[in-house]
C-alpha cells in the first residue's frame, strides 16, 4: 500500500511539472514590435513570455522566408494564432509574410543575438577548456627576439616542439576546475594569451611572429592550434532537455561579488545535456543555522535569485552569461532547471 502510495505521489508531482512546463505570456505583451538595432532575443523573449526560456515553442517559423530563424533590426513580430495556439512570427504592414522567390535588393546587415555580445565576445576569444596533458605536450616559449623574457604583437618568439599549425595561439594555464561535490576534475581552463604565424623551423626549435596579443607572453606560455572562436549568435533561450543541478564554480576576473552580465563557470557541461542557449536558475545557498533546541547545524532551503544563460559548453564545464540578479550571487551558489 505504502508503495502504491509513493507511485501515486510520484505520479502528481511529475503531472504537476509537466503542466507548469509551458510558454506563459505576459499580461502586457505586445500584439506587435518593430525590432531594433541593439535588441537581443533575450530581450525580445521577455518582452512577451514570463518565462522566457520558452521562447523556441512560441516562435512560428514562415518558412517563405530566407534564413527563417534569424531575426533582424526593423522586422516586425506580431501575436498569431495558429490552430488556436499563440505564436510569435514575422509579419509585414499586410499581414503574415508570404513570399515568392526573389532577389532580396537590399542587404541583410547583421541578426540580432540571442545575449548582449559585449558581455562576452572578450572572453570567448580568452579562454578555453583542456586536458592538463594537452598543455603539458604542447610547445613552449624559449625566449623573445634579442633575448626578451617579454614580447607582444609585432615581436617574435622562439618556441621549442612539434609544429601544431601554421596559425597557432599562445596560452597559459589558468584555473583548474573540479567538482565541489565528488571532488572529480572537470577540466583545466587556458587563457589566451597571443596569436601568431610559425615563419621558421629549425628542428624543433620555431619562429613565430606574434600578430595580436592580449597581454605580454611569457618564457613557458604554450602553443595550441588556433581555435575557431567565432560566436554563435544564432542559439534560441530554452530550457534544458533534462533535469540539471549544478553549482557555479567560477567567476571571470576573480570577483568576490557576482551580478548582472558577469560571465561564470558550472560544473555541468555536454555529458549532462546542456549546450548553448540553455538558462538555468541560480539559487542563493541558504544560511547554515543554529537550531536552539537541538543544537544541530541546519541548512536553510536556497532561494531563487537570478538566471544565466549558457554561452559555450565543454563536457564537464560549461560558460553562462548571468542575465538577472535580483541579489547578490557567489560561486557555490546552485544552478538548476528554471
């Protein structure tokens, strides 16, 4: 019986999760917008949903139009109602657009993003996630040109080891990132230090001519295969596919106090679902407490405070862009579901 029971009970609160699962609409929401320069999907999504996550069940696709799924400075979005379900779509002056195939005489100009790229085009080109063994291997910097411990752009570096690419990055190593929990690690972070053209070999020793540097490079920064760093601004807000706890475990420039449009790390990445344009909440860690009659230690329950979107995910880590902070937040605070 009590088996029964605990089915049943499991059985509402899976029910219960299901129906609040759903896009809900704001009670001053918009029939129409005209979108502008400066205008990112977040923005878009919450200024008709809620729960803005939802963002991709509500967006109609026409699929008359070119690149359907990019949206532009000056389209207008308007309330549809499709098999009596509201949809986002766009639209002109006459109505839902319908369009016959035609040369398209003006230029597109650029699509909105889904998150404000300012917030985080400096760190994607920054850092990246790799295995201790991949740094230790890779090649490294002997000296500079006239002897120089220190170079920058325009100088050139002596490397000694294996040629990875004519184009190559110079990084050095950064945080090691494990779990707070299990204690597993989760991946050593590398950060961007300098890009650069191999010009010479000489067994293996290497020449390169360092085009762009952020910082100085270093005796011992190391040499990687230049990654693609360009940024995907197509990505929708949206939920998760499954049920993800986490914790944020960093956060870029080493900042005590995290808010609005910082860039932080969790210990989730791939492996459990996620990948770029998921939001999750962030909860603020309840206080640990004194009960005063039994003198144990209590944890207090967490409390909502704030969402996040991931930007770029690894397998065990992943990078989020905090989009709301209704407090305070800190590393160990916990992510999860919104």
């Amino acid at each position: 019986m009590r088996k029964l029971l605990y089915a049943l009970a499991a059985s509402l609160l899976l029910i219960t999760f299901t129906a609040q699962a759903a896009p809900e609409f704001r009670s001053d929401h918009p029939e129409r917008y005209t979108v502008v320069k400066g205008d990112t999907l977040w923005d878009i999504s919450g200024r008709f949903l809620n729960n803005p996550w939802y963002w991709p069940e509500i967006w109609h696709v026409n699929p008359q139009v070119e690149n359907p799924h990019l949206i532009y400075p000056g389209d207008v979005l308007a309330l549809v109602y499709i098999d009596g379900e509201a949809r986002v779509t766009k639209v002109t002056s006459r109505g839902v657009e319908k369009l016959s195939p035609q040369v398209r005489s003006e230029p597109l100009g650029t699509p909105i993003p889904a998150i404000p790229l300012d917030a985080i085009s400096s760190f994607l080109s920054e850092a990246r996630i790799v295995d201790p063994e991949t740094l230790q291997q890779a090649p490294y910097v002997l000296e500079g040109e006239d002897s120089r411990i220190i170079t920058g752009a325009g100088d050139r570096v002596y490397v000694r080891g294996e040629k990875p690419a004519d184009k190559v990055g110079i990084y050095r190593r950064s945080k090691v990132f494990n779990d707070p929990q299990t204690g597993e690690f989760l991946g050593l972070e590398a950060r961007s230090i300098a890009r650069g053209n191999v010009t010479a070999e000489n067994g293996d020793v290497l020449t390169v001519s360092i085009t762009r540097s952020s910082e100085e490079v270093r005796i011992g920064d190391r040499l990687l295969v230049q990654e693609d760093r360009r940024i995907n601004t197509q990505f929708q807000p949206s939920a998760p596919a499954r049920q993800v706890e986490g914790q944020m475990i960093s956060v870029e420039g080493g900042v005590n106090q995290i808010g609005q449009y910082d860039v932080v790390a969790i210990n989730r990445g791939t492996r459990e679902g996620l990948e770029a344009g998921n939001v999750l909440a962030v909860f603020q860690a309840g206080n640990l407490v004194r009960d005063p009659v039994t003198d144990e230690t209590i944890e207090l329950p967490s409390e909502r405070a704030g969402l996040l979107m991931v930007f770029r995910a690894y397998e065990k880590v992943s990078y989020g862009l905090v989009l709301q902070a209704s407090r305070v937040l800190s590393i160990g605070d916990k992510v999860r579901n919104p």
